[in-house]
C-alpha cells in the first residue's frame, strides 16, 4: 500500500490561515479531499494521512469528519493543547477516534525553549497511554532543541516533519546533517522525507539541489524510519504534487523494490498503526 503521510486539507480563511503570505496566492483557497484524490490516483497512492495546519481542536474535529467521509483518508494527526490541565480528559475523549494516529504542535513558530519547556514534555509522554504519535514541526535551527526534547521522551513514537527544514535554497548542510545524525540515534523517531520543494528556491530550483539532504537522511534512517509525504497543498508554492513526488521516487530509484514499497507506504502504516 501506497501512502501519503503528510498532507492538508481546509476551507481557506485568511484570519486562520495568516501564514500562507501574499507570494503563496497559489493555496490561499480551499483545498478538500475532492481535490486530492485525483492527484492520488494518478501517483498510484492508496491513502494519506490528513495532518493539522491550524492549532485548534475545532480543526482536528473538521480533519475527523473528513476522514469519516472519504475512506482514503487513512490517519488524522490533530492537535490538542499539550499543555493543558484538562489534557488527560481530552486524549480520553479522543482515544475513541479510530482514525485519529497522533497529535502535532507547530513547534517552528515557537520561541526558543518551547521544546523544553517541562509542561509541554510532560504532555508529550501523555501520547504514549493512548499509542498516540507526535510529530516533531520544527525549523533547522531548532534541530538542538529537538534532540534534548526526543531524548527526553523514550516511548513516545515520534516522526521529524520536512527534513526539519534545512536551508536547502541556501545550499546548507552542516550543522543540519550533524544534528539528524543525533535524531536518527534515537530509535523511535523516525523521518518524514516531505516539504523540501517549499525549502528551496520556489522558482528555480533543480533536482540536484535537494541530493545532499535526500543522501543524509538514507544513510542517517535508513529505509525502515523514512515515510514519503508530499506536503500538498503547501507544496504547490513551487512544485506540482508530480514534481515533489518524483524528486523522492528518483532518489529512490537505486533502492531495492521491498526498501521502496518501506518508504513509499509500509513505514507510514507501520507507524501510524493505520
């Protein structure tokens, strides 16, 4: 089975949706399953996973409805408030969800320290009662933060968003791959190989640019801890949804057909119990 671990769906709002800027009118619309799904079918993938773009449980509630509606919507990744005092009774109340796999903050706006801060790992271990996972939003320079906070959380299946983000349109690679290499230590966290096109120079970049961070995270995971997602919609600021997807397929291409099928779908099923 084919998946796509990480994509969006929602009904544009420009107050909600404040961070798609005026040089990203490509996505500033609504994007909804009927909108996917094609895409989907034409890249041969069998189901995705619908991940939170707005921190409120109202958007987790709109991605569960989804997911009740459209049978490809295999895993929802939502998010709650993890620090919370009532935190205990909303991962209760949303244990009955089937689809929901995980929870996620977007850490990448937070100031420096959020990470660390011993209310909001007190949360995170919280996950692991109800087998739900965490997935990790983070910017490059926040890659130091991000290994203190999964060392500090030993049970809780965690997966890293969009390479963290490397400054790929700058051509940067140190200390971004020093810092995966440390995250790949970890044994439960894993990779999600996604959102690099948005990294990149949106308008001219070229696939060479993204070889050296698609080499490093291979040989830093290996093909049993990377999971494909294509970042869609977001992605469509600089790539098609056939273009990112090919930047990964031909990184791929060297890899044996079982480390293949790992990437492209058994690990993000693995993963996400879906």
């Amino acid at each position: 089975m084919r998946i796509d671990s990480h994509q969006h769906f929602w009904k544009y709002d420009p107050v909600v949706h404040a961070w798609i800027t005026s040089d990203m009118n490509a996505i500033a619309k609504d994007f909804l399953p009927e909108d996917l799904l094609p895409l989907l079918q034409a890249a041969k993938i069998d189901g995705c996973v619908a991940v939170q773009a707005d921190q409120s449980e109202a958007e987790t509630q709109f991605l569960l409805n989804l997911a009740d509606k459209y049978s490809f919507i295999k895993g929802v990744v939502g998010w709650v408030d993890l620090r919370a005092s009532n935190l205990d009774e909303r991962l209760e109340y949303y244990s009955q969800f089937k689809k929901l796999k995980g929870f996620r903050h977007v850490v990448q706006g937070e100031p420096k320290g959020f990470l660390l801060d011993p209310t909001f790992i007190a949360g995170v271990r919280k996950l692991a009662k109800y087998n739900f996972t965490y997935d990790i939003l983070i910017y490059h320079h926040q890659l130091e933060e991000a290994v203190a906070f999964a060392r500090a959380i030993d049970y809780v299946k965690m997966v890293v968003d969009h390479i963290a983000k490397p400054a790929i349109r700058d051509g940067a690679v140190a200390p971004w791959d020093r810092f995966m290499g440390s995250l790949a230590g970890i044994s439960h966290v894993s990779c999600k190989v996604s959102g690099m096109v948005t990294e990149a120079n949106w308008q001219q970049w070229k696939p060479a640019d993204f070889t050296p961070y698609l080499d490093r995270i291979s040989e830093a995971f290996g093909t049993q801890r990377l999971l494909y997602g294509s970042d869609w919609p977001v992605c469509q600021v600089a790539a098609t949804y056939s273009q990112q997807l090919t930047l990964v397929e031909t990184h791929l291409a060297t890899f044996s057909a079982h480390e293949q099928q790992l990437v492209m779908g058994g690990n993000a099923h693995r993963f996400y119990n879906l």
